[in-house]
C-alpha cells in the first residue's frame, strides 16, 4: 500500500512539474516568438502524455490548457476569439478520445498483470514441485515446493539454462522430463524406469540419488506451453515425491511373495511331518522290539534322534508360513538350547560355549518356536563373525519385582544371553534390528530376528540386545518360567503307558492309518480307521448301535476334498456332547491345535510323534 502511495504521488509530481514547464514555454512563445498559431500544438503532446498515463483524467489538463490558451489571448489581444474557444473544445475531444483508449489499454495490462499474478500465486501454492523452461531452456517457473524438494530458492535458479535444474536431482547437467516435451529424444527416455506418453503429455517415474533422500523415487509429469496462437513457447513439469508410494508397492512385493513361499512352506512341512511321523512312529515301535545292548537299537536311537531334530526344521516351516499362536507345553530348554546351537553352527567355523545351570527352571513354551529363536540368534551371532570365533550362552533363573527394570509383568522367568565377537550392530541399525525386512546382509530377507522378536512376544517374554561396533553383540532373552506340572513332561520319557478299549482313527493318509493300527495294537487298543470325516460319523455311529462305542478318536485336521477335523467334531458333538477327541495334524501351527478346547477336542498330539507319546497321552486323556 505504502508502494502503490508513493507511486501515486511522484506520478502527480511529475505530471505538475511537466504543465509548469509547459505554462513557462507557452508564455514564452507568446512573449518573445509572436508565434500565434504554433504554439497551441504542443498542447496535444501535453494532453497525449497526460491521457496515457491518467486516461480520462487526461480531461482536466485540456480543460486547464484551454483556459489558458483563450486567458493568454484575452491578455494580449483583449478579447476571446471563437477559433481559440474551437481550439479548446478540441482539446477536450482529443483527450477524451486518448484518454479511453488508454483507460482501456490500462485496464487490460492491469488484468493481464492481475492474471499472471494469480497464475504464478496458484503455481506457488501447488502441492508438486513445479518448473517451467522456455524454449531456450532457461527456467521461467520455480515454485516454493519445488525450493522445498531441492533446497534452492525461485531467484537462484530463474533464467538460468543449460540444465542447471537437472543438477539437484541428478546431480549432473542431462534434460529431463520437461526437456523431452520440447525435444524428443530416445536417450532421455531410457534414463526413465517407467515412462508413458499421452497425447502431449508425458508421465514417468525415476529415482532421484542427489535429493536429501538418496533413496528418493519421483513422478513427474510433463506438457508443453502454448500463446495465444497455439504455438509452442515452452514447457512446464509437475513432479511429486512418491518414495513412500514406491517402498509400500515393494514391501507389498515382498509380501506376496513371502505369502505365495509361506504356502509352499506350509504345504511341504505338512507332508515332511507325515513322512517323520511314519519314521519317528515305525522306529519307536521297531525298538521295543529290540534289546538295549543290541547294536540295531543304537542305530535305531540315531535314526530317531535325527528324526527329532528334523521335526524343529518343519516347525520353522510352519512358523515362517503363519507366524502361529505358540502349543504350549511343560519343557526343560536346556537340552533344547544344546540341540539347537550344535545344529544351527553344523558346518560353520564358530563354536559355542554353554553356562547352563543344573538348576534352571522349566519353562511353558512352543518347542519349536523356542527352537527357531535359538537358531535364529545363532545363526545371526555366527554371521557376525565372518572369520570364526566363539558365541557364549548363558542360562539363569531371575525375579522381576517390577516394570521398571524390564517391560515384563512381575515374575520368574528363564534368561537366555547369547553374545558373539562380531561386528557389532552401529547406533543407528540398533534401534531398527527388530523390524521385518530390515537386514544387512546382502542376501538376508531380514525376517530372522524379526521372526524371533514376535515368537518370544507371543510367549509373554522379552528380547533386548547391547551391540558396540567392532566388540560384539549380546541378545538376552527372557521367557516366562513355569511351576505347573503337565503329562507333556514326560513325553520324551521311555516308559511306554499301554490301555485297553476301541479306538477310531480317521486321517487320509494310508500310511499313517497302517501305522497307527500296528502302535494301537501294541498298546493295546482295538482300532478302526476312516479316511475322512463322513466315514468317520458313519463308524461312530454303527459303534454305537453295536453297544461297542469308542473310547476316544485320533482325527487329523486337514482331510483334503473331504470332511476335516474342525467340520467333523462339530458333527460328532452333536450325536453324542461326551465324545473324546484328540486332534493331530502336520500343520502344528494351526490355531485349532493352539485353541483345540474351543473347538470341542480333549487334546491334542502334534505330528510327529513316537509310540510313547502317543501311549501316553492316550493313557491320560482317555
């Protein structure tokens, strides 16, 4: 406002000092000159003037210069004459005619101004980065997102070319986006990942490495400029910031892709626990009939052994396939951390030393996810240490009195440290060490600790870790100890629990029913088998029309193109809401076994599994 004040007043200024020397010439031609009829000319120089910059207030200085052309006649003539009062009409009329076409003129440079103003106002308050280059390539529009984006501000960069735009994305002076508008060029398309032309216009996507975010990903798009007659005067270019679009598109990537792995995993360690199930089961059975000093049953124990130790590789299948609600049971984790390490650094130059006190306390937890975890860390400390050295593990009964200390619920718990004489984990990775996908492993897929993180969650536990880079790194695992005593301790035991009564058995697999109906037999049990869930009702109920009713039923879960578990209990429960039954299944991770009392089972007895297992849990449930 002050501005548009002071303008105002030096154009009166101006335009008053102008008539003064007017007025002063005007008597000087009249004084000196006697020039009579030259002198009224300079008026309409005087008027024109006046009316380009005033427009119809031009009409005030013709109105004053024709008072004074007749005042000067009258002074020296004493009188007016009719041809100076024609003159002064004429002023009039001249000014009138000037000063509209000059108003008019004004009026649309003023909304011209207006228009540009506006257009540069909307182009500044765009949300994308906005630039425009004519067709020198110099820049003529730099908004403020696009200072925002690049860090340099509208006054350095307008009406500089030779592709001083391009040095903030790209770090070099190439054409871009909006260059190949103006010329077409086969090369700058291929420094385009992605890039689509429509009409005139042309939309593509590229990574940026010379933003702040080195990791930056940009859409832009760009369309020429056009004047008034439809010629080309330059070109414009939108661009936006879509690295956070780009990184979810590829975890979503990752995603499906894991989702389609975790179904193939799933699948295969669903049949691999069938196949053990038929080889932990057969050689079980096969020992008893065997003598302890003999040499077969040695071999026999080996083979079982490893079976075994088989079963935490289909576990980890079946965790990386759904993640799983933990089957918790009643176990002792030292002999499980021993098997864990040595098969984790089997073939590796690490070793481990073990501090397991005689006296560690027992833990409720999912075998095989504890299992994982163990390996997981394992795995990672060995990794760590390219060259080989030594990974310590600590084991020690602790109270948490309060939060304070640890984010766990007051208790006892079981603290597991593993620490390594690796690399170490920098400040900045620490904090980060957990998440899914984050890894800095060139072929790591970064779920291993992540995976381990949520497994030890799941159990009401904790992991921390401590690393310094180039000293090392300790991960300390708490899990909540246990007082309960349960069956489940003694499944590994080699007591064998023998019983009597009829027994259904249903399970699609044929080689699993042939198995079964050996180990029920030597425990004692009559049995009768079913394929699937509709054979199954059908035996069940015949059973129970002969007064020969089962005293329990082993029901596989997943009975595929046929009636399953879940779908035949429900059916099951309706005819008789007293039937015990156990479920057993390959997918050990299914939240039916986790929750099996919901749905209406007595138990549950994961595949795979050995004759005492089985004896014993048959024994207590039924």
């Amino acid at each position: 406002m002050k501005s548009n004040s002071k303008k105002l007043n030096m154009k009166l200024l101006s335009l008053f000092i102008l008539i003064l020397i007017y007025t002063g010439l005007i008597f000087y031609i009249k004084l000196y000159t006697q020039i009579e009829t030259v002198y009224s000319h300079f008026f309409y120089i005087l008027i024109g003037i006046t009316a380009l910059g005033w427009g119809l207030k031009s009409i005030w200085t013709a109105i004053y210069l024709g008072i004074l052309l007749n005042l000067l006649n009258y002074l020296f003539h004493k009188t007016i004459l009719l041809d100076d009062l024609w003159r002064a009409f004429v002023f009039i009329l001249f000014a009138y005619i000037v000063g509209i076409l000059s108003a008019k003129s004004m009026f649309y440079k003023k909304c011209l101004k207006q228009s540009q103003q506006q257009m540069a106002d909307i182009i500044n308050f765009l949300p994308d980065a906005t630039l425009a280059i004519d067709l020198e390539g110099k820049i003529i529009t730099w908004n403020r997102a696009i200072e925002e984006m690049t860090g340099i501000i509208a006054k350095d960069i307008i009406g500089k070319g030779n592709y001083e735009y391009a040095l903030p994305f790209y770090g070099e002076r190439r054409p871009i986006l909006v260059d190949l508008v103006l010329n077409d060029s086969e090369e700058i398309k291929q420094k385009y990942p992605y890039i689509r032309i429509d009409k005139d216009c042309i939309v593509a996507e590229t990574p940026a490495p010379s933003l702040k975010n080195p990791d930056a990903f940009l859409w832009g798009k760009a369309s020429p400029q056009y004047d008034a007659n439809g010629n080309i005067v330059g070109a414009i270019e939108s661009i936006r910031d879509i690295s956070f679009r780009k990184t979810i598109e590829q975890e979503s990537i990752k995603t499906s892709k894991l989702e389609s792995i975790s179904l193939l995993a799933g699948g295969i360690a669903h049949d691999f626990n069938n196949f053990l199930t038929v080889i932990l089961g057969n050689v079980s059975l096969l020992k008893r009939f065997m003598s302890s000093q003999d040499i077969i049953m040695r071999l026999l124990s080996e083979v079982e052994k490893s079976a075994l130790q088989s079963t935490y590789l289909t576990q980890q299948l079946l965790t990386f396939s759904k993640g799983g609600t933990p089957i918790k049971e009643i176990i002792n984790i030292s002999q499980i951390l021993v098997d864990s390490v040595n098969l984790a650094l089997s073939g590796s130059n690490a070793r481990c030393e073990f501090n397991i006190p005689e006296n560690l306390w027992f833990i409720e937890a999912d075998k095989g996810q504890i299992n994982q975890v163990i390996n997981n860390l394992i795995i990672n400390a060995y990794q760590s240490m390219p060259h080989g050295g030594t990974i310590n593990l600590n084991c020690e009964n602790i109270t948490v009195e309060t939060k304070e200390a640890l984010p766990l619920e007051p208790g006892k718990y079981v603290k597991i440290t593993i620490k390594d004489e690796g690399i170490g984990i920098s400040e900045e990775n620490l904090s980060k060490i957990f998440d899914p996908y984050f890894t800095t492993k060139q072929y790591g897929h970064g779920l291993g600790l992540s995976t381990a993180y949520s497994i030890i969650k799941r159990h009401g536990g904790y992991i921390s870790i401590e690393s310094n880079t180039g000293k090392g790194t300790s991960f300390c695992v708490y899990i909540p100890s246990t007082t309960k005593k349960d069956v489940l301790l003694t499944d590994q035991s080699e007591v064998l629990l023998y019983g009597s009564g009829n027994i259904l058995v249903m399970d699609d697999d044929i080689k699993i029913r042939s198995l079964l109906k050996e180990i029920l037999k030597y425990l004692g049990y009559k049995s009768d088998f079913a394929s699937d869930g509709i054979e199954a009702i059908d035996l069940f109920i015949k059973a129970k029309e002969l007064g020969e009713p089962y005293i329990g039923i082993i029901m596989d879960l997943t009975i595929p193109a046929g009636l399953g578990g879940k779908d035949t209990i429900a059916k099951l429960k309706d005819l008789d809401p007293d039937v015990k039954v156990i479920v057993s299944s390959g997918y050990s991770n299914d939240p039916i076994m986790a929750d099996y009392n919901q749905y209406g089972f007595t138990g549950i007895i994961p595949k795979p599994y050995t004759i005492e297992k089985l004896g014993s849990v048959l024994k207590i449930l039924l």
